[in-house]
C-alpha cells in the first residue's frame, strides 16, 4: 500500500456529532445518552472505541482517551495500556465479525501530522485484499449510513461475544483486570 497514512485523512465529520461548533466531539460523543447513535461500540476504563462516521473501510474505528488530551507523551501508563487493548480487542473483534486480510493502526498527531482532531486517538482500519469499495459506485450518503449501522451491529455482537464482552444498554463493556 503506497500511502501507509492515507486511510484516516479524513478523520471524523463533525456536522454529525453532537459537540457545539467549538467544542471537542470527542469529549462530547462518550456523554451522549444513545451509544449507537453516537456509533460509540465499547468502553473501557480510561477510552472508548468510536466507529468512524467517514470510513476508509467499513469497520474503521477509533481508540479514544477520554480525558482531553493532545500529545502522546501526555497519556499516563494506565491510559496508554488502557487505549492499547483496547485496540487489541477491536482487532480481535474485526477478525471474529468481518475477516479482514490485514490493519493498519496508528495515530495522527499534531496539524501537519493529519491530525483534523487534536483530541488524541488512535485509528484501527481494517484491510482487505484489493479493498473493493462497493460505496463508490451506489449513491454515497445512504450507503454510507446503512453501512454503519450495519458495521455497528455486526461489531458490537462480536465484542460481546470476545472473552469477558457483555452487552449493557448498547454499550460492550468489559473491564481490564
Ligand atoms: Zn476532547
């Protein structure tokens, strides 16, 4: 693959969070009463793992700190370790719901890093052979939300089914002991 980075240039589209115009939406979307409208698919103890609502491939996640914050070196070892499995488990979980061939993982700091979103997070995008990109052809919105939503279902079912996975209110909780 000749652009290692290009997956997640787009980051997030903002218009579909609930933040202010001004606000982060990622401090904001964890709070939000509804997790799949949200498209939050699980929590751990100091992050959550965010869907992507502008996918390279369908299952484009993200790990997200929720404490605010912008630099790595910031993150404390509990956090670090916290975000790390919590990428461990939506590897785990893709490879159980959707089989990719292979991931790219890794994060885009500071404005000429990519970064659209200063709120630290790191992106888990799963690869397949070729990545077939059926949304291009069909009309792009309504793929694009029907895919989701469908990425949704099939994600937080297989999370749950991951050892120590429960569902809770739409949420996958599991706890890191
Ligand atoms: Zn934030």
């Amino acid at each position: 693959m000749d652009e290692l980075f290009a997956p997640w240039r787009i980051e997030w589209v903002k218009r579909d969070s609930p933040a202010d115009a001004d606000g982060c939406p990622f401090c904001s979307i964890p709070e939000a009463a509804d997790a799949r409208d949200v498209l939050v698919v699980a929590r751990s103890e100091h992050s959550y793992l965010l869907l992507n609502n502008s996918p390279y491939n369908p299952g484009h996640v993200m790990a997200i700190p929720y404490r605010h914050v912008t630099e790595y070196p910031e993150l404390t070892d509990e956090e670090l370790l916290d975000q790390a499995r919590l990428v461990q488990r939506a590897i785990e979980g893709m490879r159980q719901a959707m089989n990719p061939d292979g991931f790219n993982t890794g994060c885009n700091l500071g404005r000429d890093g990519g970064g659209s979103i200063d709120h630290l997070h790191r992106h888990v995008v799963p690869r397949w052979a070729g990545d077939t990109n059926f949304m291009a052809v069909i009309d792009e919105t309504k793929v694009i939300v029907q895919a989701l939503e469908e990425t949704y279902d099939v994600l937080t079912a297989a999370l749950a089914d991951l050892p120590d996975g429960r569902r809770e209110d739409e949420h996958v909780y599991f706890s890191f002991v």
